[in-house]
C-alpha cells in the first residue's frame, strides 16, 4: 500500500489503511490481524510499487 511509503508505517492508523485500501474494518480483520500483515502482504504482492 502507497500509504505506508507516503505516511511511514508509525503514521497511518487503521481507518487510514482501510480508506486507502477500500475496506471496512470488518473486512480487514478478516483478512489481517494487524496493519503489519497488510504490510507484509502488500509488498509480496506489489513489491515494485514500493
């Protein structure tokens, strides 16, 4: 996710990784248990948009 490039990971809450990201945070505790499995999954999945 962009966001965390743009913010640094201290400075993006979760409301924020969800409006970038387009989720509820219901969707998002679904699909992570933390902002850093976003992370992590992001960059696995979009390593060069970093």
């Amino acid at each position: 996710m962009h966001i965390f490039a743009e913010r640094g990971y201290a400075d993006c809450s979760l409301a924020d990784v969800c409006a970038t990201a387009g989720l509820s945070k219901r969707q998002f505790s679904e699909e992570f248990q933390t902002r850093e499995g976003a992370l992590i999954a992001s960059s696995r999945t979009n390593p060069l948009r970093w």
